[in-house]
C-alpha cells in the first residue's frame, strides 16, 4: 500500500501489522509542476506585482464563510483572488462581492495552479491544494472546518511548517491571514516534480513487491 505520510503508515499496521506500506510523494495535476510565474499571473490577473495578495479557498465544497472572509481580506488592503467552490459557483454572481477593485473573482472551473502561483498566501481546508501551494513555495493558513481525518490531516500540515491554523470566522480570518503575510515565504518543496513522483512511485511498487 501506498500512503503519504509516516502517521498514515501507523493506521495501516495498526489493523494489519504486516502489511506492506511504502511512503510516496502526493501527485499533484499537472498545471502544478510548470505554472506561470508569479509576475506573468499577477499581470494576467491584474494583480499588481508589490501588493499582498491572498487566495481564500477551502477545496470543492468551500466549507466556510469565503464570500465574506474574501471581502473583508480585501477592504483591509489586501488583493484577494477569490476561488468558488462546486457549492457556490451556480450563484456566484450575487456570492462575491465583485465591485471591491481589489477582489479578483473567479469560477471553480479556474486552474488552481495559476491562482496559487499569483497569490502569497492560501488559506484553506487541509486537503490537496496544501500540496499544491507548498509545491509552489506559498505559505499556508488552514482553516479548522473538517472533523474526523479533516483534523489529521490539519495537524499533519503544520507538523510540515510554514503553516497555520484558524477557524472559519471572518474577522479570525483577517488577523491570522494579516499576520501571516508578514512571515518568511518558504521555498518550493524539493520533491514536487514529475521526476520525483515517478522514482517515488516506482520505489514504492518494488516494496511492496509490485514492480
């Protein structure tokens, strides 16, 4: 079995003590390895290049206030590129508040990659865009909105760094998120490429006797 993570293969042995686990690096979708610089997205986005700039998501679901967070980031001066959810792209067009000229509104269909890539800080659900986001050296604010392994995965993503935590209310949001930009950036993670994917996956098939 291949898991992500040491605590992952813990779980795994806890049922079957001799299983055959091998830890590889998450893949990520392709946008992810090449994106567009961050000048390049920012000019495309109209995101100005010296401005603090701050990507609110919370994966599919969007669980949590966005709207409301992502105007409240915006009219504190930051550029906020704002991502709906599969539950708020049918009604965007009254969910985000696009009259703020710094809220840079954008359906859910939007590749992920580009956004992150513009942005200094993404605030989100532990989940996959964490990995994203750390493939592209961006800090990370996660918001405490998932129970159960949401909570694991949470305390995983801070046990990396260059993370931290808040709960899902606006003004919560606003301070943790002000103070976060502030923090050193922290660079690209050294594993996030096609190359280290494949020779991960490979490494893995061979232990557990699949290669």
């Amino acid at each position: 079995m291949g898991v992500t993570c040491e605590v992952t293969c813990f779980g795994v042995r806890r049922y079957r003590l001799d299983a055959p686990v091998a830890m590889l690096p998450l893949p990520l979708c392709a946008p992810s390895y090449r994106p567009p610089s961050h000048t390049e997205t920012r000019e495309r986005l109209g995101v100005p290049p010296d401005a603090r700039c701050v990507l609110p998501t919370s994966g599919g679901w969007s669980l949590g206030p966005l709207a409301r967070t992502a105007a409240e980031l915006a009219d504190a001066g930051a550029h906020v590129v704002t991502l709906g959810g599969s539950n708020t792209a049918r009604n965007a067009s009254c969910a985000w508040p696009r009259y703020r000229p710094r809220l840079h509104a954008f359906d859910w269909t939007d590749p992920v990659p580009e956004l992150i890539s513009a942005a200094d800080l993404v605030v989100t659900s532990s989940g996959d865009t964490c990995s994203e986001a750390r493939a592209l050296g961006r800090r990370l604010l996660l918001l405490d909105v998932v129970q159960g392994h949401g909570r694991d995965n949470l305390q995983h993503e801070l046990e990396l760094g260059h993370a931290d935590v808040v709960s899902a209310r606006p003004t919560e949001v606003l301070h943790s998120a002000l103070a976060a930009l502030t923090r050193p950036e922290p660079h690209p993670s050294p594993g996030a490429t096609p190359d280290g994917w494949r020779t991960g996956f490979a490494a893995a098939l061979e232990r557990v006797g699949l290669a």
